[in-house]
C-alpha cells in the first residue's frame, strides 16, 4: 500500500513538471508566432506599394512614349511633361504622388540598357536602338510622402521601407504585324532606297503609282498580295481587303505575291478609299525584289504606311497614293526587332 501511494505521488509531479515546461515553451513560441505574422503583414503592405509604384512607373513611362511623335525627331518637351502629369494621377500606399524622375533617350532594342541621352550623340535614333522615356518613381524620406510607416517590423529594430519602381517605354519600328493589321500589297525597298531620307518622303507630295506595268526607273514600285494564304484568286485579295492578313506576321516572315489581279478589285478599293472621305491610310509590308512581275513568296524587310488616294482598274490598272512620314501603326509591336523605318512606328509599348 505504501509502495502504490508513493507512485502516485511520483506521477502527480511529473505530469504538473510537465505541465510547466510545456506553458514555459508556449510563451516564446507564442511571441515568435506574433512576430512572424506582424512581420508578414509589413511586407505584405510594401509588396503592394512596390505593386501601386510599378503600375504608376508603367503608366507615365507609356503616356511619355505615347507623345514622342516624330520617331526621327522626338518631342522630348511633350514626352518629359505627359509623364510628369501621368505620375500625379496615381496612388502608392493611400496617397497621390508627387513627383519622379524622367529620363529621356534611346533605348537599346535589345533591352537592359544603359540609356543613350538624346542630348548626347545623334539626336536621331542610331541602328539597335529606340526613341525612350524612362519613369523612376520612390517613396523615399523627402519623398512623395516619405518612405513607407512599418506597423509591426520596428520589433526587429526597422521603422521605414525604401521603395522604388522604374519603367522604360519606347516607341519602334514595326517587327511584328497583328491579324487584321495588314492591306493586301507589298511596296517595294527600292522605292524607298530612292525617293525616302532622314525619315521622310523626299519629296512629301509626291504620287506613286502601284501597279505591275509602273517602275520608278527599273524598280516595281508594288504589287497585289496575298499575304499569309499563298493563293492566286482575286476573290481572295478582295476578302483581305476587309479582314486584312489572317495570322500575325513578322519581320522574314514569307508573303505571296500576285502576278495579275482582276479589273474588279479595284472598285473596291475605290468604294473604301470613297468610303473614307477620299483617302485611306493602310500599312503595308515591304519586299526587297526588284521584279514584282511573277508570283510567287517573298520574306517581308519592313513594313511601311501608304495613304491610299485612288484605284483605276481597266487598262491601267494602278491604285496610287504617296509615303507618309509618321504614322502610328495600330496592331504592331517591335517584336525580336523592328526593320527599317519606312514612316511607321509602334504605338508606345513597354520596353523593360
């Protein structure tokens, strides 16, 4: 009997010694606990306001690059002040911002940098390289309201977040031609290589004449195509006239070109150039073949916009027209790297 109470007794204490050790493991266990979630709620908070940043560094980058205008010749004052304005129109961590820095330029079409000053070298773009502004926007002490208030993080000895977000955005020449974005032609490089310099038209009023029996001396000046279906048929021709090209195209990428073409499409095209109040603007894919005569496919070298004026059909047989210096070419993008600038550029698009 006494040997079972003396067990008892033994029992008792071990299951209260347990008891305690386990209520002085909860404690700092417990604080632990606390300190990871508050310190999760302070880098929840600055990932959002490097997110509410970056999203503001991406819109006024864009509206910068959206008013360059000229490819050749940038409006940097219109770029530098459109970004200025399309930072103050956004919000990081609940308050409008204030201020950034904008850097305008050229920008490598590769990416990654550096950035050429456009008061630095040519004023123009040189080959591999872009018309850019580039937006760097911080929550920083001094700035746009000071670095980030931690709520939480000050138990780990940090009080303030330092954040910043950059964004470049540029406008190009055409790589990369979306579905819809093409008319059914090509013009050719050798029309450019005589009558296009320092990014315009030579001669801004001249009319050319695109059709199989017009040369601008020994070069054809264009031809009907068939873009991306490799047919023959006129009736194909007169449906890309409305859908344009059915399949995204680029740079190297092979268009079919039509060796003779019925008198009919051209009262189309004159019905939609009507249509239009008597001229249409189209972008067109370049060749470089000096014959145009025969069909067959040929890679595209650059795409080039055309103001579409007039079509003749019957013995004639031309739709005529003249090169336009600038002009923003609606479903394209620069793809792996645009082609010669032929009067088209991009809309403005992210860069890096």
């Amino acid at each position: 009997m006494a040997i079972h109470e003396a067990g008892s007794v033994t029992t008792r204490r071990i299951g209260r010694d347990q008891r305690g050790g386990i209520m002085l493991l909860a404690a700092p266990l417990a604080l632990c606990l606390l300190a990871l979630t508050a310190l999760a709620v302070d880098v929840a908070r600055i990932m959002v306001a490097r997110n509410e940043l970056q999203n503001a560094a991406d819109a006024a980058a864009l509206a910068g690059a959206a008013r360059l205008g000229s490819y050749i010749a940038p409006d940097w004052n219109a770029a530098e002040d459109a970004a200025a304005d399309a930072i103050t129109m956004n919000r990081a961590a609940g308050a409008l911002l204030q201020t950034g820095v904008i850097d305008l330029g050229f920008w490598p079409i590769e990416g990654g940098g550096p950035m050429r000053p456009h008061d630095e070298g040519s004023p123009a773009p040189v080959l591999g390289e872009n018309p850019a502004v580039r937006v760097t926007v911080t929550l920083d002490e001094g700035v746009n309201g000071g670095a980030l208030d931690l709520l939480f993080a000050p138990v780990f000895q940090r009080y303030l977040a330092s954040i910043q977000a950059s964004a470049v955005a540029v406008i190009a020449t055409p790589g990369f031609a979306g579905e819809g974005s093409l008319f059914p032609m090509v013009l050719n490089k050798c029309m450019f290589d005589q009558y296009w310099a320092n990014g315009a038209p030579i001669n801004a009023n001249q009319v050319v004449r695109i059709g199989s029996a017009y040369h601008y001396p020994n070069c054809s000046a264009g031809q009907w195509s068939s873009l991306d279906l490799f047919s023959q048929s006129a009736k194909v021709t007169k449906t890309l006239l409305s859908t344009g090209n059915t399949v995204e195209l680029t740079l190297d990428d092979e268009v079919f070109i039509q060796s003779g073409t019925e008198t009919s499409i051209y009262k189309v095209v004159q019905d939609l150039i009507d249509a239009k109040g008597g001229s249409w603007d189209v972008l067109i894919p370049v060749v470089d073949k000096a014959d145009l005569s025969k069909s067959g496919a040929v890679p595209i070298v650059a795409f080039a916009p055309f103001r579409l004026t007039a079509a003749v059909g019957g013995s004639s047989k031309y739709v005529e027209g003249s090169f336009i210096a600038n002009f923003k070419a609606p479903g394209t993008s620069g793809g792996a790297g645009g082609g010669a600038f032929f009067g088209a550029t991009t809309p403005a698009i992210l860069a890096d």
